[in-house]
C-alpha cells in the first residue's frame, strides 16, 4: 500500500471502549474502504450478522480476529455480550452481511444497546445498495429534488403488501424498497395494475456485481421485462416515482379558499374528499383543512 497512505490511516483516531460499525461490499469486494481495514484490523474483535458470511470476507483481506454471532433473531442478548467486552476498553466492530448495518438489516437494537450503556459508536460509512440506486436513478430524483421514502423490505402478506403499495403511489416522493427474487414479479405486477402510466419504475439488479443491470420503466413495459427470466436472478432495488401533484386552476390561491365556499352546503367528510381529488392533497391532510374551517364556524 502507498506510503501516504499508511501514514494517513496511522493517524485515524481508534477511541477504546468504542463500537465501529462498519460497512461491507454488497458484492464487488473492491467497494471495501481503506478505512474499514483498518478498524477492522486494529479492533479486539467483530461481531458479525453471519460468522461464516464475514470469515469469507476477512479471509479475502487477511484480518483474524475473534468473531461473535449477533444477528435478528439474537440481537439483545448478542448486544449484552459484546457491551462486556466494552467495559473492559475493547475496541469491537460490527458486520451485516453486506451494505451498511441498520438499513434493513441488523445493527440498530446493537447501537441502541450501546449507547444506553454509555459507550461510544463509531460510524465506517461506505457500500450501500440504497445509496448506489439513489445515485443512478437521475430523473426520478431530479424530479424530487433529491427527496424520497425509503421502505425497506415490503411486508409479505397480501393485504399488507396491497395497503402498502397504495400508500406508495399516492405519495408525491419516490418510494425506494428491496424486493428479493421469488417476490419480484408479483411486487412488479401489483404496481402494474395500481400505478397509472405516466409513473416510472427503477429496477436495479445485482449492484456492484458482475451481472449487474439497470432498467427505468413505464408500468406498461413491466410484463415484458418480466418475460427474461434473466431479469428475475439476483437482488434488486426498485424506485418507483413519485406520484404527480394535480395542478387544477381554479382561481383560488390555497384549498382553504374553496372549503370556505363549499362549507355552507357539504359536510367536512364530503369537503375534504373534494379537495384531495383537487389539489391532490392526502385524505387525512384534506380532512384536516375541512375540520379547522368547521371550528372556526
């Protein structure tokens, strides 16, 4: 490695008693940072989401260091280990199994844990399949100005999945999920049905990986890209756009001009469904113009 640089990372500051969480690649080892190796090499030990996973990724860089299980279904009690380790002024790091911990994955129950206790938590930033969509998804967030919502993985029951992809599409930001391979198409073709055809959907496949793809689709092309099985291998993140604001001229200057005008001859609950179908503004936000407008009657 380059003098400069070694000189430079021996310089980075390693608080004791401190928790590094440390992002991992998502696929191509090569998105590991400089800095990670070093943390990782000067820790007293990782805990890991998968030992056998991150033992893989450790062997790759040389690091030999003491591993702990801590993963979703032993979170707590993982945490309490480790923080014993704290106490004594162990420095120990943490790993999901790629990406960065906490973004849907394991991590944040450990952070809370720690910082509970008292001790230090030090973010390693660096892969993320979040970040790397948002910074190729181009006009879906120009048009957001760089805003959107992040989901996570969605929920796997039916009516949860449908309640959930509704709410996506009459929200105004882009809405940003993981989705894994056996539950792509029935995702893809929910949105189909429900999303109108002027909204576009990213699908980013395998990020960083040597089959990597990335696709931007009207709602309507959905079924035809579904017809690769090609398409469907892999991991995905899909972005879906935000939903269109309805610009209806009505000489008014805001909503609140309109429920007066209609305040004398319709109930609140009538009100606010006509201003939300025109100004598209959520029920629960109409709802709340028609209230405040009956209370100051």
């Amino acid at each position: 490695m380059d003098k400069t640089i070694l000189h430079f990372l021996s310089e980075q500051e390693l608080p004791s008693a401190a928790l590094y969480v440390v992002a991992s690649p998502i696929g191509n080892l090569g998105d590991i940072t400089l800095r990670a190796l070093h943390v990782l090499n000067h820790v007293d030990g990782i805990a890991c989401e998968d030992t056998r996973h991150s033992a893989q990724l450790l062997k790759q860089f040389d690091i030999r260091k003491p591993l702990l299980a801590l993963h979703e279904h032993n979170e707590m009690e993982g945490a309490s280990a480790l923080i014993g380790h704290l106490y004594i002024g162990q420095r120990w790091a943490y790993l999901s199994d790629a990406g960065t911990p906490g973004i849907s994955d394991p991590g944040a129950r450990l952070v809370m844990q720690v910082m509970a206790a008292g001790f230090r938590v030090i973010p390693i930033p660096g892969a993320s399949a979040l970040s790397a969509a948002l910074s190729i998804a181009g006009s879906i967030m120009v048009e957001s100005n760089g805003q959107f919502q992040f989901l996570g993985f969605l929920p796997t029951q039916y009516k949860e999945l449908e309640q959930t992809i509704k709410q996506m599409i009459q929200n105004p930001l882009p809405t940003v999920f993981y989705e894994s391979p056996h539950r792509l198409s029935k995702t893809l073709l929910k949105l189909r049905v429900l999303a109108g055809d002027e909204r576009r959907v990213f699908i980013g496949r395998e990020l960083s990986k040597k089959f990597e793809s990335v696709h931007l689709l009207k709602p309507n092309e959905i079924e035809l890209w579904l017809e690769n099985p090609n398409n469907l291998k892999g991991e995905f993140v899909v972005m879906l756009s935000g939903a269109q604001q309805k610009n209806v001229d009505l000489g008014l200057a805001e909503p609140n001009q309109l429920a007066g005008l209609l305040g004398q001859h319709m109930s609140s609950k009538d009100i606010a469904a006509t201003l939300s179908a025109m100004y598209g503004l959520s029920k629960n936000d109409a709802y709340q113009i028609a209230l405040s407008l009956k209370n100051k009657g």
